[in-house]
C-alpha cells in the first residue's frame, strides 16, 4: 500500500472528482462506502457477471479494498492509544435520517476497536441506537442525543 506523507487527500479527491465522468459528490476521505445499495449493487453485478462466464474482477477487488480499509482505519484508531472510543453518527450516511446501519463502516470500524478490547460508546439519535442496539447488544455503551448538530 502507498502512503505518500503530507499529501493533501482532500485536493486528491477533489482532482478525481472533477473528471465529469466521476463526479465529486460522493468522494469524501475517511471511512468506505457502506449503505443498503452500493454494496448489495456490486455484488450483484459480480454475481451477474460470474454468471455468463466473466470473472468479476474490478467487483471482487472493490469489496475486498473496502474490508481492508476499514481494518486500516481500526489499526489507526487502536495506535492512538486511548481506553475509551466515542463514535457519533453511525448510520450509513452522515445524518441519515432513517434507521439505516446495513453496512455502515463507522459501526464496523468501532466494532473492531471494541473486539480489540477498547470501551467504545456509539453516540446517535434514539433510532440509530435502537438499531445499533439490536445488531451489536452488549459490545458498546449507549449515549442518546436529540440531534446531530
């Protein structure tokens, strides 16, 4: 893996994004994609492909990237060295304003640092937790807010 030390991620993206063929909306550094329809999406049209005979590369190799990001991600926070992890707005999406958690990479990355036996609390809104809660049970503490502002 490359890691070029004081690149500006936020400029990178922006240069990829302004490739008309790309866009920028979604380019954003920090977690991976996650949510109800992209994954399910690429999986399908990988599963579609192997199905007439051509091998789903550029599928196989998103998904497998996105796993390992996320593992990137709980090594970082686990270097910064702390007991307690707060994460704040866990769905999908920033400020989904659904119950939306189905594959949300800041819950799969707090997952991580809490199997690694660090106190992660999830701090969201009434309805996430409820979600959170059924998914995850006892592997974190809970601390409600009104909103996300």
């Amino acid at each position: 893996m490359f890691h070029f030390a004081g690149a500006d991620k936020f400029a990178i993206l922006k240069a990829v994004g302004a490739d008309s063929r790309i866009g920028g909306k979604c380019l954003l550094p920090g977690y991976g994609f996650g949510g109800p329809c992209f994954p399910r999406d690429n999986r399908a049209l990988g599963g579609y492909a192997e199905s007439i005979g051509v091998k789903p590369l550029i599928s196989m190799a998103t998904d497998e990237y996105n796993v390992l990001h996320c593992e990137r991600i709980v090594e970082k926070k686990l270097a910064e060295g702390h007991s307690d992890y707060t994460f704040t707005d866990v769905a999908y999406k920033p400020k989904c304003p659904v119950a939306i958690i189905e594959e949300s990479q800041k819950l799969a990355v707090a997952a991580g640092v809490a199997q690694a036996g660090k106190k992660v609390t999830i701090r969201d809104r009434d309805f996430i937790l409820d979600m959170v809660r059924a998914e995850y049970g006892s592997l974190f503490e809970y601390e409600e807010v009104a909103s996300l502002d």
